[in-house]
C-alpha cells in the first residue's frame, strides 16, 4: 500500500483522533461505551495493522499507538469488570498480538500480561452468588481461552512450527513484517509457561462444546452437574457462546497435542478449579477421538451451518491432529473411520467451492494415504513365514481377486476424492459431460488455482498402488492412467504461445511425475501382473502420441509437454513398453518435428531432451534415436541458422545443439570417436571469428565465438590423439585455431594489464621500524 507523505499525515491524524476516542470509551464507567470502545479498536487493528509507515519503511503506521491501545485495555481485566468487557478486550488482545503490529516483545509483554491476569479467571467454578449472571460468566471464560489459542497459533507460526500447508489461508503472505518474531525473542515462550493449564482447559472446553452439540434424544447423556464452563441452568443460553468459541479452540488443542507428541501431560492447576471432576480427559486416544468427533461433526454437517472461517479452521486442525505417527495409527486401525473421513471430504469439495478449502481437504487426504502407508509396512515388517507354512497372506487392498468394494476399500474412497476435485476442473474428464456444467465449472477458480488443485490430487494417486495387492494394484491401474493423461490432454491442448508455462504448469508437472512412479515401479516387472501392466503403460503412451496427431490446432497437445511425457516413457518405462515399432517410430517422428519447430523453445527443450535419451543406459532404446536423430542434429550445427544468431534462444539452442553431440563422442566406442570428431571439431572452427571484437559482429556471435573456443579447448586435451590426427590432416583448421588461442590469450593480458594498472599502488611497510615517529614533523 503506497502513500504520500500528505496521506499519511491526514491518515496517522485521524487514527490518532478515533483511538483517543476509543481510549475515552474503553475506560470509562459505563459498559455500553467500554464495549463500543473496544469494538472500535477492534475495527482499527483489523483494518489499520498491515498500513506501512512510508516515512520510516520497514514499521507499520500502528506502532505509534502502542502505548494507547495497551491502557485502553488494562481497565478492562480489573478484578470486577462485566464479563461482556473482560470477553470483548480477549479478542482484542488476541487480534492486537497476533497482528504483528508490535516489534519489541518487552512492549507485547504489557497486553500479555493482562491475558496471563485473565486466567485466575478460569479457575472458580460458576456460583450462583457471582455479580453478573452465569451465562455471562462461561462468555467471559471462553473468551479467554479463544484468545489464548489465537495467540498460541500465531506464536506456533512465528516458531515455524506449523507445517507448509498453513500457509494456504495466510492472508498475510506478502507482508514484509510477518518475521520480526524470527529475528528476536519467540512470542513462544511467553506462551509457554501457561500451556499445561491451558491445554487442560481447552480439553474441557472442547468437550462441553461436543456433549452440547449432541442431539435431543442423548440429551441423558450430558452430566448432571454440568460441564467445566456452563451449568444446567445456563445450558441453553451458553450454546452460541461454544459455537463462537469452539474453531480456534479446536486448532490450538490440536497443535498443542501434536507438539507434545500425544504424551499425557498434568495439569498443575488445583483441585477447586473450574474443570473440578472433570479435569481427568483419559488416554492419548480418548484426546484424539474428542477432537476427531468435533472434527467430522462440523465437517459432515448436511445443512452446511458452519462458515467458510470454520471449515478451513476445522481442517487445519484435522491436518495437524493426524500429523503424528500415533495419531495416523489410531485412524486407520479403524479402516472404516478412515473410509468416512474420505466421504466427508468428498462431500465438503462438492458443497464448498472454495480452493483453500478444497486445497486443504487434499492435505488431509494425503495423511490419510500416509496412515495406510505406514500400516501396510507395519505389516510388511512383521510377517513372517513359517518353515510349516505354505499360505502367505498377501498384503494390500484387492487381495487375490484384485475386487475392491466401494465402501469397503479405503483405495476406492481416495479414488472418489481424487477424481471429484479432478472433474470439478476438467469437467470434460467425466465420460458425459454436460456442456453447461463445464463452462460454469471453468471459471469458478484461475488457472493457478486450478493447478494447485490438480497437481494435488494426482499426487495422491500417484501412491495408491502401492496399498494394493498386485491383483488390486492392477485393477486401478487402468483408471490413474486414464486420469493423469486426461489431465496432460486438457491441460495441455491450451493454445497457449510460451511453451515455457506449460512446461512449469504443477499439474503437467505432477502428472510426469506419476507417469514416471507408474513407469519405474517393481509392479512393472512383477511376474504375476508385470505383462499387463507394460501393455496399460504401452495404452497410455500410445494415447499420448495419438492426442498429438489427431484434432484442430486448439486441441492439439502441446509439442513440449508431448515430448517431455515421451521422455518419461524412453526414459524410465520398461524397455518392452518403448521398443514397440509401433510405438517407437512416432515417438522418433514426434522428436523431429519438434527439431524443425520455427519456435526456438521449443528446439532448445527437444535437444535437451535428446541429449538424456541418448544416455540412456540401455542400448537397445537409445540407438534407434541416435541413429535417427543425431544426422539431424550435426546438420543444423552446419546450417546458416546455427551461426547466425539474432537472439538469445537462437545462441542457447546452437550451444545445447553443440553439448548433445559432444556427448556422443563419449557414448561412441574409442575406435570412433575420430569420425564423431571429425563432425563436431570442424564446425566449432568455422564458428571462431577472424576478428571477435568488431564492430560488424553482434553479441551473439561473439558469444557463440567465445563458447567454440573453450569446447575446442576441453576437446584437444580430452580427446588428445585423435585431436592431433584430426588438426594434423586439416591444415587450415589448425591455422584459424591457433589464431584464435593467440588473439583469446593477447586479449587476456591486456585485460590483466590494464587491471594491474588501475590498481593503486601499494604501500611497503618498512622492514626497520624507528622509534620516533616523523610522519607529521615539518
């Protein structure tokens, strides 16, 4: 946010003024106008906290009002203020804290304190002789403890503790003031020294919330004598004020149980303190399924109560609850809650259409893919075969017939999440796609959005496999084939001119990357399945290429992202699956059309691409490309267009051109190295300049000079008798080298000299020191 000094000005007056106005409010006698004081500071730091101080950069316009918005707050934390101004000055502490306005963690110190005064507060029991009814009492109390876990989750993210995925609902990404806390004292450890008692009381929070939430018909499940934070009397008028509080709470019990690793810590709290009998929560598992319950009953809610702040609340917390090895244990030794966490998921990308939240219920699927993961292995780790036994269970989803049942099989529930987000973007995936549908679905998200969410869910399919028995693994098979390279067709059939965004596209990216997994994986050698699965992956590319010759200019695929998915193939399939005729020759076919691409990204990406092909370790897939394609490649190092260069793609692809053909003098046998040098040393002669600093020559060509030069400089000495042969029968070869090494070395020294010459000259301490100094004596 840009401002004149003028602006400014006028804008730092008028804070200053409305903020002597909330400081007269928020400390007088009257509730009404404290509350609206507070209220008015509120507003202030949410809408003022991120302005920048243009005369001081680097500080924010609220740091010189540092001093008022702590006294307007301190009145409201004395010992017989109205619980309605002790809740409305909580959630201006936390908002205040957690804005990063305040620099010096000796000034936040001054409005932490009144949050740490604020916590005697939690420990009396509600009593029907208090000043203020009790309704007001349980508000008061769970506004401190909202405030507590805003303040926690925003000293966790200072900490770094909190993982990547946080960073998806940060609205304050950009903001160059968001890591003062890395460079000074952590807002941590003044969090730290409350966590035990505080951890105990958002348990109990939590659980009157979940006791509250149940139905009618289990209201005999509740206590008898109330929950920590409510009694009987005031159960009804006490439910919103759990329905506001419940989300951070939620989210800060969450982080603390992850960083404790699930350990049962004790509270030190007394025992005449508000949580009473209650205080006992039992095992790690009874904390994880209370706040796992909380989770899916917010998250399953068939009317879609809960707002948007919520649910992204509610799934940070859920990523962050399974984010431990004991907790992912716990999920999937119960498959069938895992099944129905991946319903509700399912369920929350079909009713939300929002990409944080939809990014965010693909992290938690991924953790679920996770939990299954390590339980497989568990399990792996742990068979063992008797010398007497002959039945060995086979691990994994599909078992012997490779049948996965919906609702029984975690894969086929992943599966259904991954291709509704996948459907959602592509509509055109769907085997009958409803043309309004897909022109509506299209523009709900940007195309950086819709990236992320593709390439997140073909990252989780990418794995999935490996939960399955071979039966079952190549039962999905045909399905994350069909998806991954439906996703590169729709992707990648934009009539987009710079190849380069298609190339660094994330879901063209991650769907290589899962071609590859699904290329390489031991499934694809196995000798049960390991036929089937090359002739799914011989499907795949020959969809590929046949998406690449057939259709109009607009739908047709990329030539780069074509080549690249090719190259995934050569590279890393089974050679069976790329030595097809069939499929080898338009694979060639396809790598030479892209050589006499006019586009020269697209030139310099094929030689690149080349270059790895013709390495590969495997003889038999590389030579008929070599043998193919490399004539082509030292025909345009001849060419006209190779040494008149007009740009820089123009140099790198002559230069990369020059790399891959060098490399073939090694892949050669020794007794040939002399016919592949006698190609590439006198065409890298004919690029050296008689005069390399005219006028006349371009910045191109001298380059191109420059980069012949120092080739035919490794060469010689790399490749030194057959070098020799080669210069001994090409006089004039010889001749313009030698002028050439002579005119680098001339301009060498005179650049040196002239350097040495500019340098000052330096002064020699003397080797006899006297003892009287006659610097100054005149």
């Amino acid at each position: 946010m840009q401002m004149t000094k003028g602006k400014s000005d006028f804008l730092a007056l008028h804070l200053s003024d409305l903020i002597r106005m909330a400081f007269i409010a928020a400390t007088s006698d009257s509730d009404p106008l404290r509350l609206e004081g507070l209220k008015t500071l509120q507003d202030i730091i949410e809408k003022f906290a991120k302005v920048p101080e243009p005369e001081f950069p680097g500080h924010l316009l609220l740091e010189q009002f540092q001093a008022q918005v702590g006294a307007a707050l301190r009145p409201a934390f004395s010992p017989n203020t109205s619980s309605l101004v002790t809740a409305a000055a909580c959630e201006v502490c936390s908002t205040w804290i957690g804005s990063n306005v305040v620099r010096d963690l000796n000034d936040l110190k001054r409005v932490h304190q009144l949050l740490v005064s604020s916590l005697t507060k939690l420990q009396t029991k509600n009593s029907m002789n208090q000043l203020y009814n009790e309704s007001l009492s349980t508000l008061e109390k769970l506004a401190i403890l909202k405030a507590w876990a805003e303040v926690y989750i925003v000293a966790m993210k200072a900490n770094e503790s909190l993982p990547v995925m946080y960073l998806l609902n940060s609205s304050n990404n950009n903001n160059e003031f968001n890591d003062f806390e890395h460079s000074r004292e952590s807002l941590l450890t003044l969090v730290q020294p409350e966590l035990v008692s505080l951890s105990q009381y958002w348990l109990a929070a939590l659980r009157d919330h979940a006791l509250l939430s149940l139905p009618c018909e289990f209201s005999s499940q509740l206590p008898h004598d109330g929950g920590a934070f409510y009694t009987n009397e005031t159960m009804e008028s006490a439910r919103p004020y759990y329905v506001s509080s419940w989300p951070p709470i939620l989210h800060a019990a969450a982080l603390w149980l992850n960083s404790e690793n699930f350990t049962d810590a004790k509270s030190e709290t007394s025992d005449d303190n508000a949580l009473n009998n209650n205080k006992s929560f039992g095992s790690s598992s009874d904390k994880f399924h209370l706040l796992f319950g909380i989770c899916m009953e917010a998250l399953c809610s068939p009317h879609s109560v809960e707002p948007l702040e919520s649910i992204i609340t509610c799934l940070q917390a859920l990523y962050t609850l399974l984010d431990t090895e004991y907790s992912r244990h716990l999920l999937i030794s119960n498959r069938l809650m895992a099944i129905e966490l991946c319903n509700v998921l399912h369920r929350l990308i079909l009713t939300r259409d929002n990409h944080v939240c939809q990014l965010l219920c693909l992290e938690v699927l991924k953790q679920i893919i996770k939990a299954a993961r390590e339980e497989l292995d568990q399990k792996e780790k742990s068979k063992t075969v008797d010398d007497t036994e002959t039945d060995i269970p086979i691990l994994g989803e599909g078992g012997e017939t490779g049948k996965l049942i919906p609702g029984k099989s975690l894969v086929f529930a992943v599966l259904e999440v991954c291709l509704c987000i996948l459907i959602r973007q592509l509509p055109s995936l769907s085997p009958s796609p409803n043309l309004t549908l897909v022109n509506s679905l299209r523009l709900m998200q940007s195309s950086k959005q819709s990236g992320q969410l593709l390439a997140a869910s073909v990252t989780c399919m990418e794995g999935l496999h490996r939960l399955c028995s071979p039966k079952g693994a190549i039962s999905i098979l045909p399905t994350v084939l069909y998806l991954t390279t439906g996703l590169i067709k729709e992707v990648a059939s934009k009539n987009i001119n710079d190849v380069t965004i298609l190339a660094n596209n994330p879901a063209i990216q991650a769907a290589l990357r899962c071609l590859k997994i699904l290329a390489t994986d031991p499934y694809s050698k196995h000798q049960e399945i390991g036929d089937n699965w090359q002739k799914l992956l011989q499907s795949a590319l020959a969809k590929t290429i046949d998406l690449a010759k057939t259709g109009s200019e607009e739908t047709k695929l990329d030539e780069v992202t074509m080549m690249l998915t090719i190259a995934v193939f050569v590279l890393h399939a089974p050679s069976k699956v790329v030595t097809a005729p069939s499929l080898q020759y338009p694979c060639i076919n396809h790598l030479r059309q892209c050589l006499e691409n006019p586009n020269p990204l697209v030139r310099l990406k094929c030689v690149k691409t080349l270059k790895s092909l013709f390495a590969h370790q495997d003889r038999t897939v590389a030579t008929p490309y070599i043998h193919t394609l490399a004539p082509q490649l030292v025909e345009f190092l001849y060419s006209d267009s190779a040494k008149k260069l007009y740009s820089e793609d123009e140099l790198s692809v002559t230069v990369e051109t020059i790399v891959t053909v060098e490399s073939l003098i090694e892949l050669a046998e020794p007794h040939n190295r002399i016919q592949m040098l006698t190609l590439l040393v006198p065409v890298l002669v004919s690029y050296l300049l008689v005069e390399p600093n005219a006028t006349a020559v371009n910045k191109y060509s001298q380059s191109l000079h420059e980069v012949s030069l120092q080739w035919l400089m490794k060469i010689g000495p790399k490749y030194g008798q057959e070098f020799k042969k080669l210069m001994t029968q090409m006089e004039g070869l010889r001749i313009k080298l030698e002028t050439a090494v002579r005119s680098s070395q001339l301009k060498h020294n005179k650049t040196k000299n002239s350097a040495s010459i500019m340098q000052p000259t330096s002064c020699h301490t003397p080797t006899i020191k006297l003892k009287t100094d006659f610097s100054n004596f005149s």
